[in-house]
C-alpha cells in the first residue's frame, strides 16, 4: 500500500458519528464527493419509515430509488450499491471504478456502521416509550409472542398475579401457576387466534378474579398485547342483579299492560305474560333480542328512538308509539324510566306500554267530525267498494245544492266525475243538482274503521284558479306579442333610418338628415311607450274606445312623403281596441310602400260605419298578391320574395284585429294592386 492509499484509507475510517441525522447526510455527500469522486449518492435508512438521509445528483427520492433498481438489474461498472439492514447506499462514479473498489467497500462498511447507530437509538427511543405506555396502563397487561409466549408485562399484571417479569418472561402463558385449570385450556385454545375478547380467572391472594381479555396486535410487530380487565366486580353484581330480575318477573307477568326491561345494548331482559301474547312468541324467543329482531320495523324504529330519548335526557319519558302486530293497527301509550344501580351507573331501560287504541280511534274520529263541520272544502266519506257516500260536510251541501239526506242516498260517482279514481291528487268536476259542472282538485286517501276500507275524499273548488290560469295564458300571449311587434316595428323604423341615410349621401339633402331624427324620434318614443302598454296588459286592462280617425290621421302623415296617399275619412269613428292600434295601420301601410314597384307609389285610403262595424279599406297600385298566397301572407313568418322582410308585421295585424274582435282579408283592387279591408267593432254611434 503506498502512501497515498494510506492517506485516502485513513480519510475514509475517519468518519466519526456526526451529532444529528441531517450532519450525517452532509457528511456522507462531504466524503464520496472529495475522496471518492463521485457525482451521485443516496442513502436511504429506514427509522420510523423509509428515510433519505443523504441525495445527490437526484430530483428526488423517487428519481434515486428508480435508479437503485436499474442498476441492480443493468449492473454498469461505475455504479456501487451496497444494501445493509435496514438501509441502502447508492454511490455513482463518472469512470469505471474497478481499481477503486475495496475503497468503496470500506466507505460503503463505515457508512452502514453510522446508519446503524441511527437505526438503533431509535429503536431504543420506540423501546423506550413502548414500556413507558405499557408501565403507565391501569390494566393489567401481558406482552406475547403468536405462539402465546410472555414477553413482558406491566406493573398492574406483578401486582394482581403475585408474579415478577423473571417468573413470567419466555413461558407460555396458558402455563402459568396464576390461572385456574379451565382458564389455560382457554389460553391455549387462543394462542394463534389473539383476535377476539374472552374471559379467564386469575387466583389472587387465594380468590378468583375474573378478567376480560382484550388483545390487539401491536404495530410494527409480530407480538399482541393483552390489555385484562378486571370485571369481578361487575359479575358480583350481574348476579345479583339476575336475582332481582327474577323476583321482577314474577311481578311483572302479572300486570295487564306490556311490561319489559332492556339492557344498555337494547336487548330485552325481562319481559311479562302481556308483551309475550301480544307478539304472539313464547317469552323465551324473546329474551336476549332486540326490537327490530320482534316487532315490525315501524314500530321497532318508534321504541328504538324512545330509547335514544331516554339515555339522552337520563329521565322518565312518556310517548306513543303506532304500528300493526299480527294485521291489527296497534297505538301503545309508553312510559320508559332509565335504570341505575347502587353506584349511579346506567344499566337499562324499563317499560310500560298500555294499548290505546279504542281511545285513540274515538279521538280520531271526533276530531274528524270537527274538520269536516268547519272545513272550507267538499268532504265526503265514501265506502271504498261500491262509494257510497257515508257522511258529508255542509260546505259540500251547499256546493251541490242537495241536503245531507239526500246526499248520504247517492253514490259519489253521482256527483263527482273524476279522470282517475287512483293517486293522491287528481282534478275533475263536481256535478251540481241541476247537472251544471265546476272544475276541482281531489284529494283521495284510504283508510280502514272496523275491518272495512273507507275514502277519505276532500274536494276543493278550483274554478277561480281555472280562470287565472286562463288569464294568465292570454296576458302570456299578449305579451309575447308585444315583444314581437316591438322588435319588428323598431327594425321598420331602423330600415327607414338607413333608406334616409342612404338618399343623404347620395344628395347632401339636409331635409333627409330632419327625417331621420323624426324617425329617431319615433322609435324612441315607441320604447317609451312599451312600458306603459305593458302595465295595460298586466293591470288586466281590456279594450276600450279609440278614435279611428285620429289615429289613421296621424299615421298617414307618416308616410305622406314616400306615396301619393288620397284619404275618404269621416271624423270620429270610434272603434274598440287598445293603444297597440296605431302598429296595425303603420305595418299595413308599409307593406302597401314597400311592395310597390312603380314609380309613383299610390295608396287610397277609406274608411265607413257599417251595421255596427267600422270598415278601412287600403287599396295600393302594385303589382298586386296571387290568389295563391292572399291567405299565407297573415301567417307567422310569411316573407315576400321581393323584400326579404321578416313577414311578421301582417301577422301582428290579423293578431291585433282578432284580439278586437275584428277580421282582415286581401283582395284584388281595380284595375291593379291590391286591396287590405280591415273590420273593427264599433266602439260607439258612428253615422252609418
């Protein structure tokens, strides 16, 4: 060995135990980087789990442990891994390190000695703390391996058994002196098995204590621990207990009512001659069962949250409690009391349940009798099979125009007509004496008096809900015309803007500049004014009384600048319509402009009183509307080939003159175009 081997040997025997875990990682990186030259390390040392405690050259722990792997399988000659106990040291050199090998074994050794160290102090520190919680327990408590031997026990165990740990450590416990002959062929029988709790007697100071066994496996380990729990006392008084239970059952069987006492888990205890019979099972089937293991479950559900009521408020509790035993509807009037024994402890339930069912039901049907007599709507009680009406309330008397007398001889099919006879709520008609009808609202339920099957039938009058329903639908449909009409006039009036704007480029001609602003004008006024017609047509407001005349004057002016227009109207024809009359005339005279094709454009206008109705007659001199089409152009969405308009604004007319009770056609006018004759109802004497 020459001297700088020496040199480098001795620098890596020098690793001394460095003062934490973090200065050892440090140390490790230190050492293979300067005397070894490697690029990569990790060291992974398993303390309360998997630990990295030094990396290097690696993202992160997963990176390292990949790389482990590979190079276990791959084996690359710059690569050492040396596995130990409870670690692993992953060391990588950029060059071969063949020659450099026992070195790295060297490092590699003193590193695991360190890891070591680490690994166990703390497993001294688990040790440590493991007997210091053993040693603190109350209990009893035994350490064993599977096979049942004792590896350790605590103060509580010497204390009770007479036993130290040396008389104890390394024997079989089933073996040991403390227990009594049947207790260790118990013992032995659990060995293998430390899953479940079970009970043994420990002689102590010449008597039996009895413990309760209740193993766990303790983490990390293969060995249980066996926490014992001394229940001597507890039994001393279970016994007693069951004496007291038998001097109770003698008493209890002879009372009338459900007498029983339950245990903390629910289970029934003791219970007498009366509860036997009512569920019709010997007493001993129902011993050491809950409620949802006798009675139907609504009941059981009843008493098992009377039971929660008691153990929460740790006082008497008085309830009732309804279900069906054996086909019969049962209601029990239940008093329940907790039970404690001499030291304040909570041991059970007792209960008395008397049956009040004929009490209750006498109730029920006085209460019945009340709702009926004060009761708004139609009551009747209807014999399920043949409905028959058996009793009747006067409101329903009333409605239908017949006494009581006279509705008790008739069946409720005579007076009432139903779609279905099924279902908790279904609407129909009542049919009054004098055959008229008016719409209903049924609520049907069944029920049984007596063995027998009865409707319960509750009819309320529906007829003014009908007719805000109707009301609803026509304001619906009102407003939904509106909004059309709103949007369609308002795309007219954006049309004329741009035909305005249009001639104003083209001529400078300031006059078409006034005109879009009169038209502005226009739609800005009607936005305004939708709000007001809105609140006409959900105020409920209907027609009223409008002057034809005027409001034709006012939109013939509108569209004097785009028509010869010639006028034959007489003042104040009074027709009925609403505030929405003037878009019928607007939208017929744009559509008598728009579909023109001449030059010069004419539109005739005349309007007449005629038996009771006012006539407007809009002839054109256009080209005029195929027979065809004469009925299409008042439907929704109808467009003229010419145009490409939307085809609304015909169809608002004939919606809006409908609504007023009015009619429009088309017809052909002499000797060409067309003529609109619309037909409004005479709002008021109008010269004929």
């Amino acid at each position: 060995m020459d001297l700088y081997e020496f040199l480098m040997l001795h620098e890596l025997l020098a690793f001394t135990i460095p003062s934490s875990e973090e200065e050892f990682g440090k140390e490790v990186i230190e050492r293979a980087t300067r005397i070894l030259g490697v690029r990569r390390i990790a060291l992974f040392v398993e303390l309360d789990c998997v630990k990295c405690m030094a990396l290097l050259g690696f993202r992160n722990d997963r990176d390292a442990l990949d790389a482990i792997e590979e190079a276990e399988i791959l084996k690359p000659d710059n690569v050492f891994i040396h596995r130990f106990e409870g670690g692993v040291l992953y060391l990588e050199h950029p060059l071969n390190i063949k020659n450099k090998k026992r070195f790295f074994q060297l490092f590699s050794k003193r590193v695991e000695e360190l890891a070591r160290h680490f690994i166990l102090e703390r497993r001294k520190i688990e040790l440590e703390k493991k007997n210091v919680l053993l040693k603190s327990i109350p209990d009893p408590v035994v350490v064993v391996s599977p096979d049942g031997a004792v590896k350790d026990v605590n103060n509580a165990w010497i204390n009770l058994t007479e036993l130290s740990t040396s008389d104890v450590s390394g024997k079989k416990i089933y073996e040991l002196p403390c227990f009594d002959d049947e207790s260790r062929i118990r013992l032995s029988e659990m060995v293998g098995k430390w899953t479940e709790k079970f009970e043994v007697v420990v002689i102590s100071g010449g008597k039996p204590r009895y413990l309760e066994i209740n193993p766990a496996k303790i983490e990390g380990s293969e060995d249980y621990v066996l926490v014992c729990r001394d229940v001597t006392e507890l039994r001393k008084i279970t016994i007693k207990f069951w004496r007291t239970v038998d001097l109770l059952e003698a008493l209890v069987d002879s009372i009338p009512d459900v007498v029983y006492f339950k245990d903390t888990c629910g289970r029934n205890i003791v219970v007498n001659k009366a509860y036997a019979e009512l569920v019709g099972k010997p007493k001993e089937d129902i011993v050491g069962k809950r409620d949802d293991e006798i009675l139907p479950p609504y009941l059981a559900a009843q008493c098992r949250e009377s039971d929660e009521l008691v153990m929460t408020k740790g006082d008497i509790v008085r309830t009732e409690e309804t279900g069906y035993i054996n086909g019969r509807k049962i209601t029990f009037e239940t008093i329940k009391a907790p039970v404690y024994d001499k030291g304040g402890e909570f041991i059970g339930i007792i209960g008395i349940s008397r049956d009040i069912t004929e009490r209750v039901r006498a109730e029920e049907l006085k209460r019945f009798r009340t709702l009926m007599d004060y009761s708004n709507d139609a009551i009747f009680l209807v014999e399920a099979e043949s409905g028959k009406i058996i009793d009747v309330n006067m409101t329903a008397c009333e409605w239908l125009g017949y006494t009581k007398d006279e509705l008790l001889e008739k069946t409720i099919y005579d007076v009432m007509d139903l779609p279905a006879w099924r279902g908790e709520a279904v609407e129909g008609w009542h049919v009054r004496r004098d055959g008229s009808k008016f719409p209903i609202s049924v609520s049907l339920k069944e029920c049984e008096l007596e063995g027998r099957r009865y409707l319960v039938i509750i009819a309320r009058d529906i007829t003014r809900l009908k007719e805000a329903e109707e009301r609803i639908k026509r304001m619906n449909k009102h407003l939904s015309l509106l909004n059309k009409m709103l949007r369609h006039d308002i795309k007219n009036g954006l049309t004329i803007i741009k035909g305005y704007l249009d001639l104003y480029r083209d001529s400078g001609n300031e006059e078409f500049l006034k005109k879009i602003e009169e038209r502005i004008a226009v739609c800005t006024e009607l936005i305004s004014t939708i709000r007001e017609i809105e609140e006409a047509l959900m105020a409920g407001r209907g027609l009223k009384i409008v002057d034809i005349s005027k409001v034709l004057e006012k939109e013939i002016e509108k569209v004097k600048d785009k028509a010869i227009v010639n006028v034959k109207i007489p003042a104040g024809l009074k027709v009925l319509a609403d505030d929405m009359i003037p878009s019928i005339f607007e939208n017929v005279l744009l559509n008598a402009i728009f579909h023109n094709d001449k030059e010069e454009k004419r539109v005739d206008i005349e309007a007449r009183a005629i038996n009771g109705w006012v006539e407007v007659r809009i002839a054109d001199n256009g080209p005029g509307i195929p027979d065809e089409i004469k009925e299409e152009i008042f439907k929704e969405g109808f467009k003229g080939e010419k145009t490409g308009r939307t085809g609304l604004g015909l169809y608002l007319v004939k919606t809006l003159i409908e609504r007023y009770g009015g009619s429009i056609h088309v017809e052909d006018n002499e000797p060409e175009g067309s003529v609109f004759i619309l037909r409004f109802r005479s709002g008021g004497v109008n010269d004929e």
